[in-house]
C-alpha cells in the first residue's frame, strides 16, 4: 500500500446484500403485509359503496311505488283516452270496514265509475258471503242517490260463486242480477252470535266478578247468564235490521219478487231457482253483460285497490286500535248479515 492511499473508513464500507435463511420471512415483508391491508380496506369499501347505492335505489323505487299506489297514478304514464266502455267494480270478500267490500273502497269507486263519461253502464263483480249492515247500507245509500244523477246509466250486479245476506243486499239496489247457474242467492237474514262460558266457568269454579255503571252496561257479556230482557232487546234490534235489509229487496226487486214465506228466512238457494223466485234476472256473466247487454266490450276496472304502504299503515292502525278498545271495553257481539 502506498503512502498516498487511505484506508476506507469502515463507516463507508459496501454493505453486502442480506439473504434470508430458510423458513425466515423476507425482509420487506411489513410493507407486503400493510400493501395487502389497505388493498383489502378499498375492496371492502369499494363493495359497501355498491350495497349501499343498491339499496338507496331499491328504497327510492319502493317510495316511488307508494306514491304511485297513493295516487292511483299508472307507471306506465299519463292517461290514456278510454272510448266506450263497461265499468267494472269488484266487491271480493266480507263486506266489511277494511277490504274490497269496505263502504270506503266501494263508494269512491262508484263515484268515479258513473261520473265517467266514456262509461256506458256499471258493473258490480260480487263475490261475498254477507257481513256488516252497516257498510251494506252505506253502499246502498251512494247507489240510489249515483242513480237518481245519472238515470241513463244502468247498474248491473254479476254474481260469481256466492252473494249472500249482506251481498245481496247491495246486488238488490241494481238495475238487474245476473248469476251463474249454482252461484248461491239469497240469506236474506240478520244475526247476533257470541259465546256462553257460564256453564263452563260454574264447573270450574271460576266466579265473574262483573262491575258496571248502568244496570245493562254488561248486554251480552259472555260470562254472565243471559236475562230474558236483554235476549228480547237483542231480538228487536235483530227485527228491526232485518226489515230494513227486506224493504231493500222489495224496493230494489218490485214486481219481479215472488214472494214466499221462506224467502226472507235467511235460506239461500242456486242462481236457477234464484231465478225463478225473483232474486235474479237471468245467467250472465261479466264478460256477457258487457258484451250482449251493454254493448260495450271494452271492460276498465274501477276498482279502488290498495297499496303495500296503505295496507300496512291501515292494519298498525286497526291493531292499535283494536288492542286499545279491548283492554277499555271487552268484546261485543257482532252484528253481521250473513
């Protein structure tokens, strides 16, 4: 070495590359395994972004849908011009203060059946085995007074399987009935049922503990014996609904009603004897009236039909306040004409 060369100082040294032995992790492997956590976190985040536009979509189409049903509006656009045409109402079910058979669902249907001026007549689909009184009468009640306003515009009642008690109490406020041959007609009746433990609760030894303000505020309480004065009153109101529910089929039928001393017993029979009675007109079916009686093909559907929102909304309701009413007051008889 000659006297003009140094030394390289130790601190400068090349550092020879370290090669890991074997089974020893590489020597980056901490920038391997934080590249493939945050690669994970975007993935994961990337997938949360998707789910959630899914279901901000998914919600705004199902709010879409609700105010679509609310207001009856078409999603398919605008309204369409309708010529000449049947209107067709469909009254399914109990008549009721929920359902298709409902006073609320029925009457604005009506309304928007015969205020149509494209509609040539009126159909009322029925298919129900009887139910409340008073939703029959409140039906009745819009149907004389829509036909008083639009006395050119005939309202026809087609029955389908059964159109019995309170059923037939709106198909008698029609024009004319048409009926399948074994649809079942008539049940012109009224009834009160409920349950007597009494019997029950002496066996078992239970005592009714029954406390009232008004000496018949418990009328019809099922665990208590049921007094000759209440079941008489009971039986007068049952009277009385039921000569209403026969001047609606004496008015609505008139001369064609060949009366017999079980018509209004609360017997029902077949649309061909129906027929031969006065209950009915003749066999018919939608499609038949409209086509042969009407003269008008072309059938729109009127009926009001409920959305998801409406229902769900309605039934919270009904139990809330069902649930309220029960805990107040106990359950009543009903009332029904069935």
């Amino acid at each position: 070495m000659s006297d003009n060369q140094s030394p390289t100082p130790p601190s400068q040294a090349p550092v020879p590359p370290v090669t890991p032995g074997p089974g020893q992790p590489p020597i980056n492997w901490e920038r391997e395994v934080l590249e493939k956590l945050v690669f994970a976190t975007i993935k994961e985040q990337r997938a949360n972004r998707r789910w959630s536009i899914f279901f901000k979509i998914f919600l705004l189409l199902l709010i879409f849908l609700g105010i679509a049903s609310y207001f009856n509006l078409s999603i398919l656009g605008g309204d369409t011009e309708i010529g000449r045409h049947t209107a067709l109402i469909e009254i399914e079910g109990n008549i009721e203060s929920e359902g298709s058979g409902s006073a609320a669902v029925v009457i604005p249907a009506l309304n928007k059946a015969f205020g149509d001026d494209s509609s040539v007549a009126v159909v009322l689909h029925i298919n129900s085995p009887g139910g409340s009184p008073v939703q029959a009468g409140m039906i009745v009640d819009e149907i004389m007074r829509l036909r008083k306003g639009y006395p050119d515009k005939p309202l026809y009642a087609v029955v389908d399987e059964i159109c019995a008690s309170g059923g037939y109490y709106i198909a008698a406020s029609a024009d004319r009935i048409y009926v399948n041959k074994a649809s079942i007609i008539g049940s012109i009746g009224v009834l009160m049922d409920g349950f007597g433990f009494t019997g029950a609760m002496e066996k078992l030894g239970v005592e009714r503990r029954l406390l009232t303000a008004g000496e018949n505020k418990g009328f019809m309480d099922p665990f208590s014996p049921q007094s000759p004065k209440h079941k008489e009153h009971a039986q007068e109101m049952l009277n009385e609904i039921h000569e209403q529910f026969i001047d609606v089929v004496r008015a609505g039928r008139g001369t064609r009603l060949h009366e017999t001393p079980e018509m209004f017993s609360g017997l029902f029979w077949t649309g061909t004897r129906a027929i031969k009675m006065g209950l009915a007109d003749d066999l018919g079916s939608v499609d038949s009236v409209a086509r042969d009686v009407v003269k008008a093909e072309d059938i729109v559907d009127y009926t009001q039909h409920e959305g998801l929102p409406e229902r769900v909304l309605k039934k919270f309701g009904a139990a809330v306040g069902s649930g309220a009413f029960k805990a107040a007051a106990g359950e009543a008889a009903r009332i029904s004409v069935k």
